[in-house]
C-alpha cells in the first residue's frame, strides 16, 4: 500500500514488531489488544521526533507497571539503526529521536507516491454510505446548506483516501407539506406568467426563482388551469416543481464541485411500500408495538386524547421514551419514513454517516436507536454516525448581510460563491468543527493576509510553483542526489509534512475534516517561515547562486511540500493555484 512507505506507517509496524518480541518473551499476553496505541510527534517537539504512548495503554493487561513495560519496549526501539535515541518521559511515554536520513527517505517517499502519498487502505473496502445536505426541494442553497455540503463532501473525500468505497447520498424530502406549498407558489407564478396581478399571499415561497418555473409551465400548459380546481393541477405542478427545484439544486452544488450519486425521493420511498415493509420486519422482530404514548407534559385530559399507535421500542436502545412511526390518521411520522429510508441504506452500506443541520439535535438519539436497532436484527454491527453542522452567519465587514431578493428569505449559496469564488467558500467552511458556530465575513475571506487561511495556503503554494519555475529559467531543477547538504530548518519542515498521512488516516476515523484544512495553514506557515529565512541571509534561499547541488536540494525540498499541499487542497475540493 502506499502509505508503506511513510515513516509514521513504517514505525508504527516497527512498535508493533518491539510488542510481539515482549509477547513472545512472555512479558505481554498473547492477543491484547493494541487499537489504542499510537505512534506520533509528541507534543514538545524537543522531546524528539516520534512518541508512543504503548507502555501506558498496554501495561494493564500485561499485570506490570507502565515504566517498567517501557523500558523493555526502549530496550527493543534503541536497536533500531533509524533511531538515534529513545528517552522514557513521566510513567512510561516513549521518545524516540530519528536519524536524519530517515526524514530525507520520507522527502524521496513524497516524491515516489505524488498524488498517493497519505492514501491508505485501511478502510479495507468497507462501504460507507454519507448522506448530505438533503435540503427541502423547495428553492436554492443557502449558506446553511452550504456549510453541511462542504463537510460532507471533504468527508467523503477523505473515507475514499483511506481505501472505502462511498456512496454520496442525496434525501428528497418530497412527501411533505412543504411540497404542497411550492406547488401552489409555483401555481401563482404560472398565473402571472399569464398576465394576472398577483400577491403573494403569507405561508407561500416569496423568491424570484420561481418566476421561471411558473413561466415555462404558462408556455406549455395554456391557461387551461388557472381556475382549475387544486384536484386537477396540484400533483402534476408538484411533480414538476420538485423536479425544477432539484435541477436548481445540482445546479448550485456544483458550483462548489459537489455531485452525488444517488438522489433518493421520500416520495417513492413511501409508494413503493418501504415503510410498510419496515414495519412489518420491526413487527417479526418485536421492535414495533401498538401502544399509547403518555400525555405530554402540560397536557390534561382535557386537551389531549390517548390514541394507540404503532410504536418503535426506542427506549431498548438508550432513547428516552418510544416513538411513534405512523400519526393517528395513519400517514406516516417523519420518524417512520426515516426509519424506513436507514433501513435501505443500510441494505447496501457497511457504515452510515448522516450530515445534518444543528437544528435536527433533537432527533438524533431515536435514529441512531432506529439503526442500532436494524443491526440487530441484521446481525451485523452496522456503525453509524451524525455529524451536527452550525448556521453560518454571514458579515459583511462586521455587519450582518442583507436577505436576497432572489430566495425572498435568505442569501443564496451561488450569490456567495458568486462573490468570492469556489476555494474561498470551500476552504473557509473546513476551518472550524462543524458543531462550532462560524462567521463568513465576505471582506475578511478575501484578505491577501495570513489571517486568511485559504489565501495563506494557496500563497504557499504558488510561490512554491513560482521558485520551481524560475529555477528552470535559470537551468535548475529539483534534485535528490544532495539531499544531505540540507539543514535543521529545512529537516523541520520535512518532518511537518510528514505527518500528512498520519492526520488524514486520522480525520475520517473521527469525522473530522477541519484537521487538514488545519495542517494545511500550519504547514504553509513553516513554509513561508523557512522562505523568510532567506530575505536576511541569501545562503538560506531556495535558489543560490553558484551552487547547483545545494539549489537542487532545496527545489527538491520545495516541489515535495508543494505536493503534500496539493493532495490536502485536493481532498478538500480547493485548487492548488500556480500564481497569485
């Protein structure tokens, strides 16, 4: 695989290896397990180059002390020719300090894997299906539905790099009210499309994006359903007033690079027979009974009515109380067809993720017992995750952005990108936590500043191209042979790209996509540091003159943290620009 090669990768099996050799020793039992052990930089960097925290994890079940386990897996480590020293710090963390010509390997390990340096197949082929956005099919994108569209996409990103196969699912929320509702809004547009004065009255979609769809349906229909009566107009303006606002959607998402792979409709869903069919397998599995709910609280007697329901046994799954699937009338809760719709994805996918907006908090807990509940009953252990994503609050020099005429009610996702382009909008949104709440604040996103972070990234970058360019109009061109001639600076930034593979094998394991925007700024930042290095002293330039070992050395140096920035910008769905 190609993360073989990297020196975190290769260490991390060389600990491994120290581990085996104590439990041949007896010293360790046979088979304990070791997902808990990590091998990474320590948090000072001049306790070393790499730690392990084995001995503290391990000592336990080894029935001996953390220091004492330490030093048998020191004794191991130290016979290594790559390591130079190994140091025991606090009850039993282990510091090694790496040969140089270990980190100049990984600098020639860049350079061998390109694009694939950081990929990994530790997903071992796992499916995971990543649902995102699902915004009603009611207008355009907004900044809402943008900041969850971003995230769920660099996470899909990521689980691909690291060896899954992923299914980008789209969930139309067509079998609502608010289906209805655009049909009628759409249904007004097609009378002024004729020539009729309308007000939008209260309750209907004000915005202009609906113009359209009102004017095509005028051209192709006539006038013959302007006094029809709603039973001969309402399901046929739905059916083409979702299918416009879905066109309007993919449209806008791929502004920002974003297509998925599938679009499933809450419509077909439900006509298909899918949440009958749940039922009666949650029935056959004694998940779902007929029962009353208690009255909730506040209620009286008086003002609420018992009424026995199918329920879904929640509470056997850690939710608060059991949860109805179908209304008294016997339509379908939100929570039945959901349920419905995890049940087929997880036909077809090894894991879930959904991505929501912060608004959904409430509902997490009874569809993660839903699934919890499905993995049972399957008898395969279905993992499944929801990740809650933050409004974003849009600022224009510190002041709050005005709604757009264009949606009636907020600013649109293409106004933005629009304004300040694709990477500005993409990049700005993986800087923080989903679950943080964040500003974009367009004057600020487009600062050519260090405070900027995806102009600070994308400088680093284009600079890097610039230095390789104009070493080629001067004959010189990166080269590995010298690589020896290079100094503790430039081995610093060697050993601050090397954690690349490291992070991203990290970030989807822990849904978390912020992290490589992160190294990425911090990663540019050591860069533009080292540049800085050579506007006081010219020896300490990438380019010097009348010395082509030491200038090929350093190129090299440059194009290999020019492509660990490249395969970051990358997974995040960012250009690596060549000029600024």
């Amino acid at each position: 695989m190609p993360d073989a090669n990297t020196i975190h990768a290769a260490f991390s099996r060389k600990v491994d290896a120290a581990l085996d050799a104590i439990e041949l020793e007896g010293h360790l039992p046979k088979g304990c397990p070791r997902d808990a052990v990590t091998v990474e930089p320590p948090r000072d960097a001049a306790h070393g180059d790499l730690a392990t925290n084995a001995a503290m994890v391990l000592a336990k079940p080894a029935a001996t002390n953390p220091r004492a386990l330490a030093e048998m897996l020191a004794n191991k480590l130290s016979a290594d020719p790559d390591v130079t020293e190994v140091t025991i710090a606090g009850p039993g963390f282990i510091n090694l300090r790496l040969r140089d010509a270990s980190w100049l390997d990984e600098l020639r390990a860049i350079a061998a894997l390109g694009a694939d340096y950081g990929r990994s197949n530790r997903g071992a082929g796992r499916r995971v299906n990543i649902e995102y956005v699902s915004a009603n099919p009611t207008g355009p994108m907004h900044m809402g539905h943008c900041r969850g569209a971003v995230v769920g996409d660099a996470l899909a990103a990521l689980l691909e790099f690291v060896g899954h196969p992923v299914t980008r699912e789209y969930y139309v929320n067509d079998a609502g009210g608010q289906v209805d509702v655009l049909a009628r809004s759409v249904h007004l547009r097609y009378r002024e499309a004729l020539g009729e004065a309308v007000v939008i009255p209260e309750g209907l979609y004000p915005g202009d994006y609906l113009v359209p769809v009102g004017a095509a349906l005028a051209r192709e229909l006539g006038d013959r359903f302007v006094t029809a009566p709603d039973g001969e107009w309402l399901a046929m303006f739905r059916a083409r007033a979702v299918k416009a606002m879905l066109e309007m959607i993919r449209a806008d998402l791929a502004l920002l690079g974003i297509h998925h792979d599938l679009f499933s409709s809450e419509a077909e869903l439900q006509a298909g027979g899918k949440p009958e069919a749940a039922e009666d397998w949650l029935r056959q599995h004694d998940l779902v009974y007929d029962g009353v709910l208690e009255a909730p609280k506040g209620k009286t007697l008086d003002d609420w009515e018992p009424v026995e329901l199918p329920l879904f046994r929640s509470t056997r799954f850690g939710d608060d109380q059991d949860r109805p699937i179908r209304k008294s009338n016997g339509s379908w809760t939100y929570f039945g067809a959901d349920l419905a719709y995890h049940m087929q994805k997880a036909a077809s996918a090894d894991e879930l993720i959904d991505i929501w907006g912060a608004d959904h908090a409430g509902t997490v807990k009874r569809i993660k017992a839903a699934v919890a509940a499905l993995s049972e009953g399957q008898g395969k252990p279905i993992p499944f995750d929801v990740k809650l994503v933050q409004m974003v609050q849009l600022l224009r020099g510190g002041e709050p952005v005005k709604m757009s005429k264009r949606s009636g009610t907020f600013v649109t996702l293409a106004d933005v990108v629009g304004e300040v382009g694709k990477d500005v909008v993409r990049f700005t949104m993986l800087t923080r936590k989903p679950e943080a709440q964040m500003e974009f604040d367009f004057a600020k996103v487009v600062e050519a500043s260090k405070d900027n972070p995806v102009f600070y990234v994308q400088y680093a970058h284009a600079r890097i191209s610039s230095t390789l360019r104009k070493g080629a109009v001067e004959g010189l061109a990166p080269a590995p042979e010298h690589l020896d001639r290079l100094g503790a600076e430039e081995l610093g930034l060697i050993k601050q790209a090397a954690q690349f593979p490291r992070l991203v094998e990290a970030a989807p394991q822990a849904r978390d996509t912020h992290r490589v925007a992160l190294f990425l700024y911090d990663l540019a930042a050591a860069f533009h540091a080292y540049w800085n290095l050579g506007n006081d002293n010219p020896d300490k330039r990438f380019i010097v003159a009348h010395d082509a070992g030491l200038t090929g050395a350093r190129l090299f140096l440059a194009a290999q943290i020019g492509q660990v920035v490249r395969n970051g910008l990358s997974l995040l769905g960012v250009e690596a620009v060549e000029e600024m």
